[in-house]
C-alpha cells in the first residue's frame, strides 16, 4: 500500500510539473530511445 501511494504522489507531481514533464520526455525519447524502440516495434 505504501507503495502505491508513493508511486500515486510522484506521478502527480510529474504530471503537474512542466519542468518534469520536459525533462522526463528529454530522457525517454534522447537517452532512452523510447520513440526509436516503439518504432520499431510497429508493423509496416
């Protein structure tokens, strides 16, 4: 239960925060190659 509520807390505050949200799209789609990985998984 803990957990969750500190899972539920910081997602909250990711998502109200435009410095958050900018830094944590720089990391997943620059660092993580999030977008690369997704699409190469789409079928075309």
């Amino acid at each position: 239960m803990g957990a969750l509520d500190a899972h539920s807390s910081m997602s909250t505050q990711t998502l109200n925060s435009a410095s958050v949200r900018l830094g944590m799209n720089e990391i997943l789609l620059n660092y993580a190659h999030l977008y690369a990985g997704l699409r190469e998984r789409v079928p075309g």
